[in-house]
C-alpha cells in the first residue's frame, strides 16, 4: 500500500512538472516617458537662469522604432529647438511588435528640469 500511494504521488508530482510553466523573472520595462528622458540632457538654455520645470513633448515612432516629428511646448524657442534636436532619431524599445498603429499615434511625454 505505502509503495503504491508512493508510486502515485512520484507520478502525479512529474504530471505535474511537465505543464508547469518555467519561471521568469519580471523584468520592468521602461516607460516611454523613462526612454526618452534618457536622450535628453539639460538645457543649455536653461543653464543661465539655473530654473527647473515640466516641458511637453509630442513626437512620433517611425518604422524604424526612432522619435520623428518632435514638437515641444515652451515659450522658450531656444529650450525648444534644443529638445527637438535631441530627441529627433532617439530609438525607443517596445513598439516593433506593431508599428503600423503607432507610425500614426502621436505620443505625449512631460520632461522634468532639476537644476
């Protein structure tokens, strides 16, 4: 008897091993807001008054996985021209699975300056 209930709980202890799914460890993925802050330095337009703050950022993927079409929303034309320099051609992770429906999704991320 104890041979058998053994016998039964080997077999049912390797059914069950064999539909178990491995275990992988959950890696965190990087925001898009995380990649793309990643490209941009500070400013050198920011640099004579030393302020922070919050820019907005809009751009799109191309097929190609990079940033195009930067827009950024400052009354700063400088800080401006410096982001959308920055940023033009950065590759971003995560959007080659189906780029068709992100080519033409325009994407809005907020930059923080600390000085």
């Amino acid at each position: 008897m104890k041979k058998s209930f053994a016998l039964l709980m080997l077999v049912g202890f390797l059914a069950t091993q064999a539909y178990a799914a491995p275990h992988k460890p959950k890696v965190a993925k990087a925001t898009l807001e995380q990649q793309v802050g990643k490209y941009v330095s500070y400013p050198d337009a920011l640099k004579p008054t030393q302020k922070g703050g919050i820019v907005v950022v809009q751009f799109r993927v191309n097929s190609s996985s990079e940033i195009c079409q930067v827009a950024v929303f400052s009354h700063n034309e400088q800080l401006n021209s410096e982001i959308t320099r920055q940023l033009t051609g950065a590759k971003v992770e995560g959007y080659q699975t189906d780029l068709s429906e992100f080519v033409q999704q325009v994407h809005t991320v907020r930059l923080r300056f600390k000085a």
